[in-house]
C-alpha cells in the first residue's frame, strides 16, 4: 500500500521565501532642530540690536585698506612671525635643557619657565619698556655703548617682551613631544652609532612634529591676538592705527570692529595653513591622509543629487 501524497505541497526541493525586506527608519534628531531655531533666534536678536545702536557701517568699507590700516597689519604679521621664531628657537633649546641629565640646565630651564608662564605677558611689556628708569644706559663695552631709552625701542620691546614669553609655553610643547616618542627609537640610533644630536635632528624631532605642530599653530594665532597689547609700549600695530583713525574720524566703536574683522581674516589664513601642515605630518599614521577642504567641497558638489546606496 502506497501513502498519500498531498498534491498541494510543492516539491521537495523548493527553496524556502527570502527573509522579508527591513525598512530601515531614520532616526529623527529633534533636538538638532530645537538648537538651530534658538541659535538662528539669537543671531537674529543680535543683528536687529546691532541694527539700532548708533554704528555708522559705511565708515568700515572705507577705511578697510587704508595705508595706516595696512601699514598696521603689516607690522602686525611681522612682529608675529618673529616673535614666534625667537619663541620657537628658545622653546625647542629649552625643552632639550630641561630634559638634559644635567641638573644646572635643567634647572635654568625650569626657572626660565616658571617666571614667563608666572607673569603676564602685559606686565612683562611694561616692565621692559620701562627699564630705562633703572639703567639710565646700555653698555656692552666695545661693541654699544647708548642710552637706554634709544636702544630700547617700541618694536624691540614688543619683540623681546612676546618672544621671550613664548619660549615658555614652546618649551613645555616641544618636550611635551620629545616625551611622545617611544625610548626605544633612541635606543636603536644610539646602538646603529648615531650620536645625540644627529638622534633629535633625524628620528626624535621628526616624529615629534606631530604633536608639536597643532598647539604650535594654536600659539601662532593667539601670538597674533597677542599682538594688540604692544600698543601700550607705543608700537604702531594694527590696533593702534585702528584707534588712532577712530580718534580722528570720529568713529571709534566702528574701527575697532575693522580692526576685528582682519583680526578674524588673518587668523582664518592661518587656520588653513595649520591644517596643510598637519595633513603633511599625518603621513605613515593613517591609511588615508584627511580630505583637504577643496576636496571635501568638490565631494560635495558632484555627490549632490546622487542617490543613496549608488548611482541610478
């Protein structure tokens, strides 16, 4: 006797239904609609209570390339890129001294340190320019001999004054660096016979670098801020020349915000180079190095009506 078959079920071999298709739901971010209203609520507040007040805003325009304007932030990046070169140079020396086995240069380079980072830049300004109340002259035998108030001038107070402060915080950047690099690199010069400094100069220093460099750029763009205390020792900067236009004109609420905006200008290039010059360091610690801003817009541009999952 033979069984049954049931005639309405398929055959054997017939693969079973795929599993059913999941509808992915995105996820809705209120909170980022909330924080967009009230920010776009605040700007909106601020503009319309800057729209009232008494701001004469063509004067702006007017004075924004003004030769005393230029002349000012010319001497604005000058004074910068020195006093971050004398900051550098002094920081890196200082670094390497407070890391010395020796204990009296590492202790010259700790108290170097403790007493720049402990006294406001603003002061030490002040007291440089005001040196020439306790030495009526400079004499360094054959080589000057000066008063003091003619060798101390407006822009090598400023120079001394913000240079010798930012060697502090280098220092503690760069040995902040030196640290990061693992012991065993130097180790591994010093058995291949390389000496101490060609160690720093070739394998230290180089992989240090990455470290170094972001808050190094950090410090060069509030170097630049920095600057517009220097007005106090009477050095034409770009913030005096902004006052000095404002006392004049008539306008000095409007100067000051142009003195501002190529404050914002010059520290929005500076940016753009810092991250070129880290983007350069990242290399052989990523697989694929950070798209550059251009990179990320012309993304962007071709990306821009695409759809989702691949093209059509």
């Amino acid at each position: 006797m033979t069984a049954d078959i049931d005639k309405t079920t398929g055959p054997a071999d017939t693969p079973p239904a795929g599993p059913e298709a999941i509808k992915a739901v995105p996820v809705r971010h209120y909170g980022r609609y909330v924080t967009a209203v009230v920010a776009l609520a605040l700007l909106v507040g601020v503009v319309y209570a800057f729209s009232q007040g008494k701001i004469n805003w063509g004067t702006i325009p007017d004075y924004f390339f003004d030769d005393r304007i230029l002349s000012g932030l010319g001497k604005t990046l000058l004074l910068t890129l020195l006093a971050m070169a004398i900051g550098i140079v002094g920081g890196i020396l200082l670094a390497v001294m407070r890391l010395s086995k020796n204990p009296v240069t590492s202790s010259i380079a700790w108290f170097y340190i403790w007493f720049f980072r402990g006294t406001p830049v603003l002061v030490q300004l002040i007291v440089w320019f005001n040196l020439g109340l306790v030495f009526e002259y400079i004499n360094l035998g054959p080589f000057y001999k000066d008063e003091w108030s003619d060798f101390m001038t407006p822009f090598l107070t400023a120079l001394l004054g913000l240079g010798l402060n930012e060697a502090a915080y280098m220092a503690e950047i760069c040995r902040a660096g030196l640290l990061a690099v693992d012991e065993g690199q130097t180790e591994a010069s010093h058995a291949l016979g390389m000496s101490h400094t060609k160690t720093l100069r070739r394998i230290v220093i180089p992989q240090a670098m990455r470290v170094i460099v972001p808050p190094t750029g950090n410090e060069v763009i509030n170097m630049l801020k920095t600057t517009s205390l220097v007005s106090v020792v009477q050095y034409p900067e770009l913030l005096r020349a902004a006052q000095d236009i404002g006392q004049t004109s008539g306008a000095p609420a409007e100067m000051l915000f142009l003195a501002a905006a190529w404050y914002l200008l010059v520290t929005s290039l500076f940016s753009v180079g810092q991250y070129y010059i880290e983007r350069h360091y990242a290399k052989g610690t990523t697989r694929q190095l950070p798209p550059t801003p251009w990179q990320k817009v012309k993304a962007s541009t071709f990306s821009f009506g695409r759809p989702k999952g691949g093209t059509a």
